[in-house]
C-alpha cells in the first residue's frame, strides 16, 4: 500500500471539483472499500478536502442508499451557508459532486443532497436539488 500504510487496500479515483471554467478531475487515492455506501463516505470526504475555504468546513454526516440506487448525501449547512457565487459557480459545485459520486461508486442512478438531515429546495438559489441532482446534469 502507499506510503507504508498496511492493512487496507487502497483504489485510485477521480475526486471532480468546481473550478473557474468548470469541472476539474484530480486524481486521489483513497482507501477501498467494497460497499457502495462506504465506499461514497469516503470519496464525498476526499470531496470535502478539495474544496475551497468555508466549503471545506462541511461535514459529512452520513451516507444512505434506497432500493432505486439512490444515494443520498447528508452534509452539514456549511456546504449551503458558505456557499456564494452565481449560478454558473453553483452549477459547477452541483456537478462537481455528481460526477465524482457517479464515477466513483458504481451502480448510484442519482444523488440526493441533504442538508442537516432535511431536503431542501436549493444550495445557492439557482437550482432546485429537490429531485435529485441528475435533472440538473442534462
């Protein structure tokens, strides 16, 4: 394993983040983990990491998955209060974390953003994430 780290495999991914023209893939390697649901835990968290101050500051506080393959995403209200841009920037940050969930645990339909536990209509006012975070993809 890298960096003598032992015990635990560990599996390269892309870890996508918003950035000033779009999207960004950055490669990461983090530990593996065989559940889908584990596996999103530890790929929102390397997320987290790449995020820009205020956002970062976001916990993650859990991970769930329904019988349609949905994940859903619990983050703390960091992630919608320090939030600030126009909705090219929340477009960006909407899909920056789609597509690295996407990519990265296989057979996720969708991803639902919730925040402290409750669905809400919207991070930065521009897009609904009500109904799951692939209709604002297309």
């Amino acid at each position: 394993a890298a960096f003598g780290i032992s015990g635990e495999d560990t599996i390269a991914v892309k870890i996508f983040y918003p950035s000033e023209d779009g999207v960004t893939p950055e490669d990461r390697t983090i530990p593996s983990k065989p559940l889908p649901v584990a596996m999103a835990d530890v790929v929102i968290e390397e997320y987290l990491k790449v995020l820009r101050e205020g956002l970062k500051d976001a916990r993650l506080l859990g991970v769930y998955r329904d019988r349609n393959n949905v994940l859903y995403i619990d983050l703390s209200d960091e992630f919608r209060r320090n939030f600030y841009g126009d909705a090219r920037q929340e477009y960006y940050l909407l899909k920056s974390l789609f597509d690295t969930v996407i990519t990265n645990v296989a057979g996720t339909e969708d991803v639902r953003l919730l925040i402290e536990g409750k669905e809400i209509e919207s991070i930065g006012g521009h897009f609904s994430i009500l109904y799951g975070l692939k209709g604002i993809m297309n």
